[in-house]
C-alpha cells in the first residue's frame, strides 16, 4: 500500500506530466503555424511522449492501491517570438519536470517507499536525456542565428528526429 504523501506526491506529477503534453500540444501548433514542420513534428512527439509518462504513472499508483486523482488544468497561453524561444522553454520546462521529479524521489525517500523510489529511476533517467536533447537543440539554433537557411536545416533535423523517436522501441511498457 502507498502512503497518503506518496499518492499525493504523484498524482501532483501526474497533473504535471498532462500539462507537458499540452504544452508541447501548444508548442506544436505555433510551430506548425509558423512553418516549422520538423520542429512541429517533433513537439508532436514530444507531447504524445509525455502523455505516455503520465499515464505509466496512473497505472503505477493504481498498481500499488493509490487513487489517481486528476485536478484541474490551467489554459495555455501560447506566445511565442522565435524558434529559440520556443525550445528556450522546452528547456526551462524540463529543467522543471526534473526538479519536480526529484521532489517526488525525495518524498519516497522520507516515506521509507523505495519500491516507488526505484520506479521513479526510469523518469530520472528520461529527464537527464530529455535535457540534454534540449539544450542540444538550443545550441543549433543559436549557432544558426537568425539565417533562414540554418533554421531550415534545424527545422528538417528536428523532423527527422521526431521519425528516429516515433519508430524506436518503446523504453519501458506501460505496466
């Protein structure tokens, strides 16, 4: 049985994790209205990735006797200038998710729940790649300034990242 903290501790990332989807959802769509297909198609990914998360957390705290307990979501405001200051906040956004899961570690950790602990290792280790791919990503585009011809590059790179992550096999199913 999971501990009243822990279960409220995850489904406090639960609620974290659907907001990643939509807001890559959001990033997505201003991509694509702005003409960056690779960049779309890639936080397309993304958002369907992090909705995968969430829900390998529902199943988890179900598993283990928790309630999942989905709370309300704020609107998205989506504004955005350039390329850089859309993965800017990628970046940001997953500097937050990895705080935030290790947060919800440490709370397994006080709560003497290492079964959840150990489970939380796989999110871990996504976070330390999905910064990474991040702050890779935001290195190109500023090498590429504002010159049309290397955000296009980026854009086509972005896209065939977004088929490499599509047709990979899955890290972990969904148990």
């Amino acid at each position: 049985m999971i501990t009243k903290k822990v279960e409220k501790a995850l489904n406090e990332q639960i609620l974290k994790e659907e907001h990643s989807s939509r807001l890559y959802l959001g990033m997505a769509s201003w991509c694509q209205k702005e003409g960056y297909q690779g960049a779309a198609n890639f936080l397309y990914t993304q958002t369907d990735e992090e909705r995968m998360h969430m829900l390998r957390l529902v199943h988890y705290l179900s598993d283990r006797g928790g309630t999942v307990a989905y709370g309300k979501m704020d609107p998205l405001l989506i504004q955005y200038k350039t390329l850089h200051d859309v993965f800017d906040q990628v970046l940001k956004h997953e500097e937050f998710i990895s705080a935030s899961i290790n947060q919800l570690y440490a709370v397994c950790i006080a709560e003497k729940d290492y079964t959840t602990a150990q489970y939380l290792q796989w999110y871990i280790n996504e976070q330390i790649e999905e910064e990474s791919t991040s702050r890779g990503i935001l290195d190109k585009i500023r090498l590429a300034g504002e010159q049309k011809g290397g955000l296009f590059m980026i854009d086509k790179d972005l896209g065939e990242m977004a088929v490499q992550k599509r047709t990979a096999p899955p890290a972990a199913a969904i148990t």
